[in-house]
C-alpha cells in the first residue's frame, strides 16, 4: 500500500478507495463547501466535522457533525453521521471490496455533499422535519501502481420515513504527483526512537478526479438520463506534511440541469498515531 495513503478518499471528497486506517489510528478532518446561488436557489456554506478511527487494520468507523450557513439565515445545524467501512480481505485481491454502511439524521438545512443519489423528475416534497436514512456502499479499488489507485462506488440509499431507495455512483482516480524520498520505512524508524517531526516539510501531493451522480430511484426507476439526475465531476489536489497535518482544495462541477453550479471544496486534518 502507498505510504501516507489518507484512509478512504485519498485526495477525493465523495469517491472511496479499499485504503482503511490502520488500528488505534485517529484522524481528524474539518471539511468545507463553498456552494454558488443559481436562479431560485439560495447559495450556502457548509462545514463538515469528521473523527475518524481505526479499530482495526480493516474496520474503521467515524462520526460527523454539520454545520449549514444559508443566505440571509443564521449558521444552523444540518447533519448528524455514523459510518463504518470494513474490508473484506487483509491481503490484497483483484478489486479489494469494501463494506460500507452509515446511518444519517439530517435536517431540512442540511447541504454538504458526500454523496449523490436518487432522481430530480420526482414528486417535490416540502422539507418539513429531521430525515433518517440509511446509506450502503459496495467501495472496490486497486492500486495500479505505487502511484495510481482506481475506485468504484455503488449507493444505496433509503429514508426510514417513506421506504424509499435511492441509487447513486462514484468513480475516479488518484495520482500520487510527489512523494517525499524515504517515504513510510523512515516513518517507522523515527516513531522506533521516538523522534517526533514537526517539519512543514511536504511529504505528499496528490491529485484527484472523481465523477459522480444519481443513478434513479425505487419508485420511478433507474436512469441515465442527464434531463432526470444530479451529476458532477470533481478535481482535488491533497498535500500531506510530515508534521501529520494535510491540506486539501478541489473544485465540483454540475454536469446537468438539477446540480449546482459549482462548488469549492477545503479540508484540513491531522493524523494522530
């Protein structure tokens, strides 16, 4: 496994790879959404708090809290999230797949994007009250070489309000464009005699390109029809520094009609060990 692999999204914000965080590993991300106004649409800034812990080489789980700021409303909260990922097999294998399951309690201001499921051609219902949902993944990844890691998403989504399914999709790569000499061996050896870094020296830079969008619903069907579905396309660029701090910008497109226009996307994290 490449070394200093940020656990899961590498330098993407909705796709997932098979990279899990290592046991007794915790991680803290503060994620940011910058989203413009278009027609009746208001625009909005979100914040999205994640900790992030490894129980085991395989399992990780996390928790997040989100905060919304709408035009002209106070800052409110959106979003409560518990997920976990597990992956099937220690060693790897052709596709590596990944179980994901997260439990979400959104309220109506909720907006930051993890995920896109579902169809727009539906009946439009008044956003009155907190929803509870279920979101499943089936997360598969490879990495091609030291460099290159490939991944596919499918979601699943149902509202324990209505019954209702919706189906989703991401996919894209990430592309290791820097990695410091040394790598995870000289990492291992400071940790032996207790050297602790605090160097701002980089240590990783990665780009990442992810697609992703709604794939239909269980009470109209599935679709590919653009005129019916929210798309995006994504492109991150991740920097990780050997003092465990990383940094991370990306922009997200709407490909279609029913998607926002665009979308700046930040994070800052640290890596406890």
């Amino acid at each position: 496994m490449p070394s200093v692999a940020w656990a899961g999204n590498d330098a993407n914000f909705v796709l997932y790879n098979q990279h899990t965080e290592e046991e007794g590993e915790t991680e803290v991300n503060l994620y940011n959404d910058f989203a413009s106004a278009d027609g009746d649409e208001d625009g909005y800034v979100a914040q999205l708090l994640e900790v992030e812990y490894g129980v085991t080489d395989n399992w990780t789980t996390a928790l997040y809290l989100e905060g919304v700021k709408l035009e002209d409303e106070s800052y409110a909260f959106g979003s409560f999230r518990f997920e976990n990922r597990v992956r099937l097999f220690r060693e790897e294998t052709l596709l590596n797949p990944v179980l994901y399951v997260e439990y979400e309690q959104k309220e109506p201001e909720s907006r930051y994007i993890r995920a896109i499921t579902g169809r727009t051609d539906g009946e439009e219902e008044e956003e009155e009250g907190t929803e509870h949902e279920l979101e499943t993944k089936v997360i598969i990844g490879r990495d091609l070489t030291n460099r290159l890691n490939v991944a596919f998403n499918w979601i699943n989504e149902v509202s324990f309000d209505t019954g209702d399914w919706g189906f989703g999709y991401a996919a894209g790569l990430n592309y290791v464009l820097y990695r410091a000499p040394g790598g995870e061996a000289a990492e291992e050896e400071a940790e032996r005699y207790g050297v602790v870094t605090k160097s701002w020296d980089l240590e990783k830079l990665a780009l990442g390109i992810e697609f992703y969008g709604g794939l239909g619903d269980s009470v109209l069907g599935l679709t590919l029809d653009p005129d019916k579905t929210q798309q995006y396309a994504g492109i991150n660029l991740m920097a990780a520094f050997e003092n465990h701090l990383h940094l991370g910008v990306g922009g997200a497109f709407g490909l279609t009609r029913d998607s926002e226009d665009a979308i700046l996307r930040l994070v800052a994290g640290y890596e406890f060990e």
